[in-house]
C-alpha cells in the first residue's frame, strides 16, 4: 500500500494506493501555522476507513512550501562566493549581490586560475549558510570544493555548492539552484521532521518520500538537501496523478482545472513534456527540472465581472462559489446553472448569474457566455503553447528540417472545474476527453504514484584523460579509447549505487541524451569528448486507468 | 517588447564536410557551452529563435546552381541561409533592435553561379539574405561590412554590378591568404563603381590596426553612404589563435568594433580557433549587439598574443589615405568609367573552388540601357573532379530592368541555346522572382 499526501494551499489531501486501486481519500482544509493538524486531519481520513498504517510501504508528500516562502520572501541571508572567470558581468543576476572571487576553470574544465579567497571573505558572520559557485564547475569541481573547505574553516554555515545542484551546463542557473536551497535548508528540515511526527503519531513507519519538479519523488534525506527541487511541485503532482489514472499513450493536453488557475502539460508517448532549461524561482533561472507548463487564471472560484465587452473572469478569488455561500459570482456557479456541476445551491447560482445578465438576458444565457469565454481564454493558451512548442530551438540540422508540429489527440481533464469546462474545450479543439474518476485528488494520486528521479551528467575528454561525474565531485583518469557505451555503464552504476543509498528500488536507467564529438589537433584525431546525460527510468508504480475509489 | 538582440544560434552539430575539416561538427559547440553556461540565452534582453528552412526560391533568388540546387545544397545549407532570413523578419518586424544569426556552415566566398564548395561556403547566407530583404521589405541601400580575416570574395561578386549595396571588406592581404583576391582595384563594376571598397591588411594586424581603420575610414564612408540596413560579415579568424591566418585581433577587439559598428544584422562567417578564440568572441559580440557589459570577456590564454609593429600600422595609414582618395573620386570616376565602358563591360574570370577541387572559367557581361539599369549575361564553363565538365549560358534580369532589356536577356539564352556548345541555360528574372530553365 502507498501513501499519497498533498499539502496544498487549500486542501491537504490523502489518499491510500492498494494494487493501482485509490482504496480510499480524503480531503481536508490546510491549517496554515500548524499544518500539522490539517495533516494528521487528512491521515485520519484515510486510516480509519482503511486502517492500513503498518502496511503501507511508502509515504510521499507534494508540497508548496518552498513556493510560499518564497512567495512571501521571507528567506534568511544567504551568501554567496561566485567565480565567474571572465565573461559575462553576473554581478546582477543573482537573488542576493555575490562576492566575486578571482580565479578560472574554462570551458574544458582546465583549471587557469586557482580560485582565491579573499582576505575579507571571512568577516560574514559564522553560522550564515553560504553558496560557492564557479563558472564551469560541472567540468571541473576542484575550485568549487576548495572554496567549500575554506568557508568552512571560517566558520560558515552549511555550503551549497553549484555543482552539486546539476551536472548541466548553466552557471548562473546552478548558482541560483544553490541559493534557494541554501536558503530553504532550515526551513525543509523542520518541516520534513513535523511530516514525520504526524506519521508517527499515527503508527506510520514506512519511508517518506518528497515530490520534485520534475515529477519524481526523492527520499526524505535528499530531499533535505536538495530543497529547491521541491519548488513547483503542485503542478507535477497533478501530472503525475493523470500519468497514474490516465496514462495516456497518444498525444494529449491535460488541464488541471482548480480553484484559481488551470494547469496545462502537453503528453508524448505516455510521458509529460519537459522545459527545455529549467525552472524559475521568483523570476530567477534555475537548473531546478521541471515540466513544460503553463498557467492560465481561469479555475472554479475565480471571480466574475460584467464589462462593456462581454465577461471577465479573474484573475482575482473573491471566495467560494455564491452557490456554496461565497461573496461574488464564479465560474462554478456558472457551471451549476448548466447542470455541469451538482455540488451547491442551484437558486443561488441563478442570482449569481442574474447579477451579470444585461436587461433582458436569463440567467441561462449569462453562464453560458461564462463557459465559452473560459474556454477561450485556455484554448488560446493551448494554441499558444503549441506555437512556442514549435519554436523551441534546436541545434541539429535533422531537427530542423524534420520538425513537426504538436498535435494533441486527446484532452484530460482533473480538477474541481474540469468536469464543467473540459467537455467544452475538447469541442472546440474537435478531440475526445478523459475526465478519471478521482480526478479530484490527482495530486496525492501523484504522490503516491510517483517514482524516484535522479538525474546525472558525465563528461569525459580523453584527450585530457579526464572523466567527471559532477554530482558526485568524482573524476577519474581514462584512456584514449574510452567509449560512449564504457560511459553510460559507469552512469547506470552510479544511478545503481545513489537509488540503493537512498532506499530506492533500482529498476533501470535510461540516457536522456548523449553526444560524441572528436578533439581534433594539427588536423588529425587527437581524443573525442563524451557527453551523457542519464536517468533513472522515470514513471508511476501503478496505473488505474478506469479503476475508481468509490 | 522589443528585446535589443535576437540571436539565432545554430550549431548544426550534425553536419560536417570531413571530420578534421576547420568546418566540421563541433566547431561551434565550444561557444554552445560557454553560452549556456554564462546563460546568456537566459536574458531579457536576448530573445533566440529557431532558424527557419530556406525554400528553393530564396537560394534561386540569388544563385544558380548548375545542374541543380539538389546537387550541392544540402538541408544544412538551407537551414543556415534559413536562419539569416530569420534573423532578417526579427529585425524588420522590429521585434528586436538588432540580430545575430550565429549560423553554419558559413557563405562568404560562394559566387552566383555555384558549382561546388569554394571556400567551405555552397550558398551565400548573406547575399540571400540582401535580396531576401530587398524582394520582401524593399530595402534600398544596404551596407555589408566583411571583418572576416578572408576576402569577402562571393559577397563581392554578387553585388559586384549594384550600386545600392556598399560591400566594404577589411582582410588579410591577398597576397599571403586565400582566396587571393580582394585588393582596392577591385571598385565595382562602372555602374556601381565606388560600392566595393577592399582594405588588403599585412599580417600581424591587431585591435589597433583594425579600430584605427575603422574609426578613420569605414565609419566616416558608412556615415556618407547612410544605408537603411547594416550588415556585419561576422568571421571571426582575425582572431590571434586562428590557424588558417596571420592577424592577432582578440575578443575584445571583436566586441568592440561589434559595438561601435552596431548592425542591424550580423551573421557568422569564418573562425576555427573554435576553442581559444570563439567562445570568446561570440560571447563578446553578443554582450555587444546586446547593448551589455562585454569588458570582462577576455580569452584566459593570451600567451599567443604579439604586439602590433610599424609596419603594419603604415599599412594602416596607407589605406585610409587611398581609401579616402577613392570615397571622394567615386562619382568622376564612375561617371569615366561609364563612358568608357559603352553600351556593356565583360570581365573574365577564372574561379578555383578549393574545397572540391574545381575550376571555372566565366565571362561575364554587363549590358547597360539608358532607361534601366540593363541585364547580365554569364558564360559558364567547369571542370569538376565528380562531373567531368559542365557548362552554363546564364542571364540575369535586375528587378528594375525594363521590359525592353527583360527580352533582350531571354533572347540571348535563347540564341545561345541555338548555337549549342553548353549543357545548361537559365534565366534569373528578378521581375518575376524566379529562376528559369530555357
Ligand atoms: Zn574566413
Ligand atoms: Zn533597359
């Protein structure tokens, strides 16, 4: 049996998995301040009609946060060392100003100057977690790790370094990544050590897992020290809740209808799209994975008001629907009036319509103006979408030329206001739709779904003699002819060992990308440089599809 | 928003034409990584685009390629012409300020007609872009500035009979570097005298050399021309690792003469120092064009690095006092040349294509009309490693030719036609924007 929690703005949902089944869910309000007891609220909903607690082999909590303090910007100080080298000026780019420290590591990871720090660094006050950040550090740690050991004699807090973050390439991304995790460090641990109380004060011993950006989980401990993952996590627990009760195997738009906004992934061969670089964190890029998304301010509860043009909808939430005892008119009332939704007061939604109509137009007339206006607005988004899509770029000549157009063939609905507006969108882009059942709890479905991620990079120059697993801070000499295949064994093993380090279940890896290029010298072949990137199979442990909790 | 550069940056890391050839797959993906990781397509003020792919029409536009397009242009080819006509609308469609199309395989040295590879280029990138430009904006006068170390031969071809199109190309002197051409001599033809100015550097030539002819010359004509768009020939083996030349320019010379040229459109050309000097240079002219902080970009290494010597800076000075001569004389000197050409001007040329190994022999000739500005003929020959020999009568209508001249130019492919002795006849009617097979 899995555990699935989510901890959203809300509600916090629970939800426990037995044999792909949802055998049972429930839904609680979320205690700001405590939220504690709207935890131990939800896990009470879902243990006494299951009463599975020592049998479930899993627990995994999607949170936001890492979202709402960042949100709120109350983030202690954070230091940060970068060692940008020459080249572009980052004084500007980072959340907080850094201090800049002399040295290079240029683009094959050959160390030009030894990073030094200087004489002042060590004035900040002890005990402040510190970032160290070097332009190349993915090729070539050593500066990165020299600095770590210096900070730390001077008597800095945790350091966070870049490289740790992300084997990819993105300076500025890492350093950004660092920040935000350097900053989120105390608050995650506190939290993480609250989620596990309330297990255990309800007999819950099963291992906790945290959801990620990317739609993966990763286990409580890296979870603690890789907090800026779990930034954004909402929107990829839904996705990976449709992964587990859809799975859809053709390409399809999945939207994530909910109180405030709509969520919208594009499917490929019964997986999510993923953004090309990465995530941003209050406008910061960072190396932080995540999903292609987008985010329209049409949900159930955004409010209504009569302009000269026609209807606005939000972006504002004024309350519940007027239908449910709310202030302002919304999108479900709407909803109820064309019998879309069953769950309110349907005189209430005729007043709440009534007080859009203009003199002579039913009550009727004005939802329905509603819904197709909310449908415009998301159909636009997802031609939008589509467009960007194609105009992604890319740098091979065959992926130019063979280029094709996304083209959805199916919409999947979940979310509170998907049974009202899904049907209506899918008309409009001419294809069928799939709203699952417990579509309302797709996000602890999600959680309790998804599988662990974990991500590496390695580089190897065999004409340096060089190969560096950045993540790891591992090198090792190599010869000449040293293969690609040589390189994606050494990766799956180093997957193969960190899934065992943190309890997970090794069940494969897969290369998300590779290249392979010569080192030519004096016009002839002196070495080649190796690039792969590789993953632990990413995915859900079960899929549902037409099998409900009810 | 107008971002201030749009960059579009295309690799091509699938395409080569030998694997230790300078223009081979990885030449640009040492700038790929030291772009990414400086994050610069992360930047507001950069906006990137995808290349789009050229159609046969934009090539045909400008060249003609004998037997056909298919023979030698491969998808590689048309992506990267494809990407400057990108470059092209982002800019006209003012959704950026200004544009880089960091594109290869490269087009400087590719002439109209087009047998083979010649210099590594099949297909002008930039020509095809000026008549792209000109056919879809109607862009009037238009200046090319080549600070590729190389003679900007193919450039230089093209608009050879056009006086709209002012090419202006600094480069290692000819003497001691392909292609060997590109001396002030070389002024344009009668029509368009004084559009074509050449500036042969020695060897040894560095930042000073170059800003000091930049700021005394090239500025000042540029300031005179006054041209609706500004092209940036952007090679980049000027640069002091480079070893295919002699000169010692650095990325910061780069920059800032990216700086102070501020094109609307520059596009890639040469460069294969592609460890030591592009990830520099390309960092450094993109800051530039993107009105941002480029003085940090140094190369680490500048070992290699010599100082200017006298000989070198004369040759400078040289330069600017001829090619103020020149700029001033141009209209006397047209006006004569006129006159002395009469009702047309032929020149023969022999070309050699070096990277396939293929010779051609043409005669060209300019047809003048008091009402337009006339037609061109072009008489082809080649000789070929993989075709044997091959040859071509070609003529060319100019887009302001008058119906007079347009038949004028058929029937003579006609009558060549007639007469036999070539494999192939085209008409390239710029009136019609299409290239005809007789
Ligand atoms: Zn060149
Ligand atoms: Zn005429």
């Amino acid at each position: 049996m899995l555990l699935g929690i989510d901890v959203g703005g809300t509600f916090t949902d629970a939800v426990i998995i037995e044999n792909g089944r949802v055998l049972c869910k429930a839904k609680r309000h979320t205690t700001h301040g405590n939220v504690t007891d709207g935890l131990l609220a939800a896990l009470d909903g879902v243990l006494e009609n299951s009463g599975a607690a020592d049998k479930l082999k899993r627990a995994a909590i999607s949170t936001t946060l890492v979202t709402n303090a960042v949100a709120t910007g109350r983030l202690p100080e954070v230091k940060i060392f970068a060692v940008p080298g020459p080249g572009f000026d980052c004084r500007k780019a980072f959340p907080a100003p850094p201090v800049i420290v002399e040295g290079y590591t240029d683009h094959r990871g050959q160390n030009v100057r030894h990073a030094k720090l200087p004489s002042a660094a060590g004035d900040f006050l002890p005990g402040v977690p510190a970032v160290v950040s070097a332009k190349f550090s993915v090729r070539n740690p050593e500066s990165e790790l020299a600095l770590e050991k210096e900070l730390k004699a001077h008597g800095a807090g945790k350091v966070v370094t870049g490289h740790s973050m992300s084997g990819l390439l993105g300076f500025i991304r890492r350093t950004n990544s660092a920040y935000y995790t350097a900053a989120t460090l105390d608050l995650c641990g506190g939290f993480f050590a609250l989620v596990r109380e309330g297990l255990k004060r309800r007999a819950i011993n099963a291992p906790l897992y945290v959801l990620k950006a990317d739609g993966g989980t990763m286990p409580e401990n890296l979870a603690a020290r890789y907090t800026a993952e779990t930034y954004f996590t909402g929107p990829a627990a839904s996705v990976m809740g449709i992964k587990a009760l859809v799975n859809p195997g053709r390409r399809a738009v999945s939207l994530d209808i909910g109180g405030t906004t709509t969520d919208i992934a594009f499917w490929e061969n019964s997986r999510p799209l993923f953004g090309k670089r990465g995530a941003k964190i209050n406008g910061y890029p960072t190396a932080v994975r995540a999903l292609h998304l987008s985010s329209v301010p049409v949900g159930g509860d955004s409010c209504l008001t009569r302009t000269e043009s026609g209807i606005a909808i939000g972006p504002r939430r004024m309350g519940p629907a007027m239908a449910l005892g709310g202030p302002a008119p919304t999108l479900t009332d709407a909803f109820l009036l064309l019998r879309l939704d069953d769950f309110g007061d349907a005189e209430k939604a005729r007043a709440a319509m009534h007080s859009l109509a203009r003199p002579g137009e039913t009550p009727e007339a004005v939802a329905d103006e509603v819904m197709r206006t909310a449908a415009d607005k998301i159909v636009a988004v997802i031609m939008e979408m589509i467009e960007e899509y194609a105009l992604e770029p890319v740098y091979r000549v065959e992926d130019v030329v063979k280029a094709r157009k996304f083209a959805p063939e199916l919409v999947i609905g979940v979310g509170g206001a998907a049974k009202g507006l899904v049907p209506e969108i899918a008309g409009r882009l001419g294809l069928p739709f799939d709203i699952p059942a417990d579509a309302l709890v797709a996000n602890a479905v999600g959680a309790a779904a998804a599988r662990p991620t974990i991500l590496g990079v390695l580089r190897v120059d065999t004409a340096l003699g060089s190969c560096i697993l950045p993540q790891a801070a591992q090198g090792m000499k190599i010869d000449r002819n040293f293969s690609v295949r040589e390189g994606e064994r050494l990766l799956t093993e180093w997957l193969r060992r960190e899934a065992e380090r943190s309890g997970v279940e090794f069940h494969g890896a897969e290369t998300v990308w590779r290249e392979e290029f010569p080192v030519i010298r004096d016009g002839w072949r002196s070495g080649s440089i190796i690039n792969i990137a590789m993953q632990l199979t990413p995915g859900v442990f079960f899929t549902a599809k037409g099998v409900g909790g009810q | 928003m107008t971002a201030p550069l749009g960059l579009v940056f295309f690799p091509a890391v699938d395409w080569m034409i030998s694997e230790t050839h300078p223009e081979r797959q990885e030449r640009l993906i040492y700038t790929y990584d030291q772009i990414v990781e400086e994050g610069l397509l992360d930047l507001a003020e950069i906006r990137e685009y995808k290349p789009r792919v050229a159609a046969r029409r934009d090539i045909e536009r400008t060249h003609i390629v004998v037997p056909d397009l298919k023979d030698i242009v491969t998808d590689a080819h048309l992506v990267s012409a494809g990407g400057t006509l990108t470059a092209a609308d982002a800019v006209m469609k003012r959704e950026v300020k200004r544009a880089f199309a960091l594109v290869r395989p490269p087009g400087h040295h590719a002439m109209r007609v087009a047998h083979g590879i010649r210099g590594f280029c099949t297909v002008n990138i930039e020509a095809i872009m000026i008549d792209y430009l000109r056919k879809t904006y109607n862009a009037g006068r238009i200046a090319v500035v080549d600070t590729d170390v190389h003679h900007g031969d193919g450039t230089q071809e093209i608009f050879y009979h056009d006086p709209d199109t002012l090419f202006i190309s600094f480069h290692q002197d000819g003497h001691t570097l392909y292609p060997g051409s590109g001396f002030m001599e070389e002024a344009g033809s009668p029509y368009a005298f004084g559009a074509n100015i050449n500036l042969p550097l020695l060897p040894e030539t560095g930042d000073r050399g170059v800003h000091l002819l930049f700021d005394e010359l090239i500025r000042p004509i540029l300031d005179d021309f006054q041209p609706d768009i500004l092209i940036n020939s952007a090679g980049q083996d000027n640069h002091y690792t480079d070893m295919l030349a002699s000169m010692q320019v650095t990325a910061q010379g780069y920059a800032r003469l990216a700086d102070k040229l501020k094109a609307d459109i520059a596009v890639l050309e040469g460069g294969y120092s592609i460890e030591a000097a592009l990830p520099y240079v390309n960092t450094g002219i993109v800051l530039a064009m993107a009105g941002l902080d480029y003085s940090h970009v140094i190369e680490p290494d500048q070992r290699e690095l010599r100082a200017e010597g006298n000989h070198t800076t004369a040759r400078v000075a040289q330069l600017i006092r001829d090619g103020r001569a020149l700029w001033s004389a141009r209209g006397k000197l047209k006006a004569e040349k006129i006159a002395k050409a009469g009702s047309s001007w032929t020149r023969k040329k022999p070309i050699y294509y070096d990277t396939d190994g293929i010779r051609e022999m043409q005669t060209e000739t300019a047809f003048y009309c008091p009402k337009c500005p006339g037609y061109l003929t072009i008489d082809s020959s080649a000789w070929g490693s993989y075709f044997g020999e091959q040859s071509a009568f070609i003529a060319v209508v100019w887009a302001a030719s008058c119906p007079d001249c347009g038949k004028k130019a058929y029937d003579a492919v006609l009558r060549a036609k007639k007469q036999g002795g070539h494999n192939y006849f085209f008409v390239q009617d710029k009136t019609k924007d299409l290239l005809e097979r007789i």
